[in-house]
C-alpha cells in the first residue's frame, strides 16, 4: 500500500474520529490517536516514529481522561448524585436503542433529571443538577475535541516531514 494511501485512510478515520466526539457513540479522542499510531508504524517506524507513538499515546490517554473525568467530576460537585450519574447511564442505554444517536443523549438527561428528582423532590434544585452535568459535559467535550485536533496535527505535521 502507498504512503497516500495510509496517509488518506488515516485522514479518514481520523475524521470519523471526530464526529465521535460531538456524537457520543464512537470513542472520538481514542480513534484518532490509534489511527495515528497504527498509520506511524504502518509508514516505517524510526527514532522520530517511536517519539510520534508515544506523543500520540500520551495525548490520547490525556484527552480522554479528560473527557471523561470531568462531567462526573463537575456534576458530584454540582450536587448531582453518583445514584443519578448511574441512572443517566442506564436510560443513555436505552435510549441509544429506542432512538439511535440522539436516543443516547435524550435517555441521559431525562435519567439524570429523573434521578435528582427523586432525591431531591424538587424540580428546580433537579434542573439546576442537571444543568450542571451538561456544562461539565460540553468542556469535556471542547477538551477532547481539542486533544483531537491536537493529535491529527502532530500526526500529519510529523508524517509530511517524515516522508
């Protein structure tokens, strides 16, 4: 296979990687980074290939640490309760079966709501729960996007002078 066409085939994945991060149904952050790698050692592996994998890697794992960690981190912060974190799971769940993509996220919320309804009975302290995951939710999302973004530009960058 050419030089093009793994650089091409990586571009590709690498944007579906992306949609994966404003889309929570694919592993955003991580697709990219192991696009990057796997396409590294595709390419020829060398000194500046082995530095490229663990740069990826360590991006990688930065971003979607993040990524994670901060809408649970923010929303125990905002009150919100790990029984209600778990019931958003669970609906996000089924949601994604009931209405594919959109489902996820719909099922999440209202799981989330639901939840800190039922702990705290009140609707406007639930709300402002709920509110608060879903701040958390979107700067973890802008950290991944970033570290996404990140990450296709030190492949390309690198790749293109490497070859």
């Amino acid at each position: 296979m050419s030089d093009a066409v793994i650089i091409g085939l990586t571009l590709g994945v690498m944007l579906v990687g992306l949609v994966g991060v404003v889309v929570p149904v694919l592993p955003g952050v991580v697709l990219v980074g192991l696009a990057g790698i796997v396409a590294t050692f595709a390419l020829g592996i060398d000194t500046v290939g082995w530095v490229l994998v663990v740069v990826l890697a360590v991006v990688t794992l930065a971003g979607a640490g993040a990524s994670y960690a901060l809408p649970a981190q923010r929303g125990l912060k905002g009150d919100a309760a790990r029984s209600s974190l778990a019931l958003a799971a669970v609906l996000g769940v089924v949601g994604f079966f009931v209405i594919p993509v959109v489902g996820l996220i719909l099922g999440a919320l209202l799981g989330l709501y639901l939840g800190e309804v039922g702990r705290h009975g009140d609707r406007t302290r639930a709300w402002a729960s709920t509110r608060s995951v879903l701040k958390a939710y979107g700067v973890g999302v802008l950290v991944e996007m970033g570290a996404a973004l990140l990450l296709i530009a030190i492949w390309l960058v690198t790749t293109l002078v490497r070859l």
